[in-house]
C-alpha cells in the first residue's frame, strides 16, 4: 500500500470511530450520547440552584441528544443510571434541555410530595417546583430485579425547619433537543459500571470523564 492510500484508509478510519452510536428505542426516540462527565459539586445542577452539599455524593452529568415525534415525546422521568456492579438503580436528579441558542432553557421539575406549613397551611409558592398529580412520574414504573433504587429528597426549608420532596422531570416539549442529565451518585462508587437507561431498555455503557 503507498503513502496516499495509507493516508485514505486512516482517515476512513478515523471518519468511522467519530459516527456517533445511536440508539433507538421501541417508542422510536433517538437518544445519542454526547459526552458523560463528573462535575463540580459546588456549582449547581443546571440552573435550578441545587446544589450537591455531601462530601458522600458526587454529582454527574449526561449530555445526550434526542429526537422523538410529536406524538411521543420524551418523558424525563423514564431516564435512570444503573450502577451494574454495586446494584444501583439512580433516579434522575435535575434536567436542562434546549434545542437552540436563544432563549431559556427547559427544565419541567415537579414535587411528588405537598409541603406545609406549620399552621397545616399548604405552600403554594412561585419559587416552588410545582405539585401536580396530573403530570406522571415513570421512575418506579421500571424498577429492576436485583437493583435498589436511589432517590434523594431535596429540602426547600431551612436545617431547622426542613420540608423535604423528591424531584421528578415532566414530559418535554420538544421533539429535537439536547438534554443534559444529572445525577448524584455515591462519591465512592465514582468508578463503578454505569448503564443509562430510558424506562426498561438500556441505552449505553457510560464512563465518566474528569
């Protein structure tokens, strides 16, 4: 083989390691994984203000892009992290997506729990993730065998006064976009195996980068 077509045959080669591996579920939505990466605990997740405070966690993100149809939409609440080796199962603890540069990003956060007052009163605050029965949460529609499931209460009161839910991510409305996906994860078990899924099939082996 002469120089030239070496030099075709390596970037042919090279052309075909960067095709991405795409993965399309039986409801037809193309998930790709863009990158996967540990990140800063002290910064916040998305722009939500939640922030990672236990040395015990360690907070990850997911960068993946996603195409679905109009009529099936992607449904946040169906996205989870496997830990294989230590038998984990991580609910998704915050979400962004956008499918442009202009504007605000999604975020669609929701309470599964009501939160009151000490006068029994219910907080209906702006500045609250809304409480909505009417929109579902899929998480525990896809337990798996053999795995525990990991879901972590966020407090919106204070350490005296705490009032604590878990969060949980609606439907999204687009059908094109890019979704950053986080999840907090036990700092010792950084290194372990990791499977993404979305509802009971598994998407791809993840690894994450420093």
């Amino acid at each position: 083989m002469n120089l030239n077509k070496l030099i075709v045959a390596l970037l042919l080669c090279i052309n075909c390691n960067l095709i991405a591996q795409i993965t399309t579920t039986t409801d037809k939505i193309n998930i790709e994984i863009v990158k996967s990466k540990l990140v800063d605990n002290v910064s916040v997740f998305g722009i939500r203000q939640l922030a990672v405070k236990s040395s015990v966690l360690r907070k990850v993100m997911i960068k993946t892009k996603i195409k679905s149809t109009e009529e099936n939409k992607t449904k946040l609440s169906a996205f989870s992290l496997l830990d294989t080796k230590n038998k984990i199962r991580y609910r998704l603890a915050d979400y962004k997506g956008y499918n442009g540069f202009i504007g605000e990003p999604e975020l669609i956060p929701f309470r599964k729990d009501r939160l009151y007052k000490e006068n029994g009163k219910e907080i209906d605050s702006y500045w609250l993730p809304e409480y909505n029965e009417t929109v579902k949460d899929y998480f525990n529609d896809f337990d798996k065998e053999g795995y525990q499931n990991f879901e972590l209460k966020i407090n919106f009161g204070t350490s005296e006064k705490p009032k604590l839910s878990i969060l949980y991510f609606g439907e999204t409305e687009y059908e094109k976009f890019t979704a950053e996906l986080f999840f907090a994860i036990i700092a010792d078990n950084k290194d372990s195996n990791y499977e993404l899924y979305y509802k009971n099939e598994k998407i791809s082996d993840i690894t994450f980068n420093k």
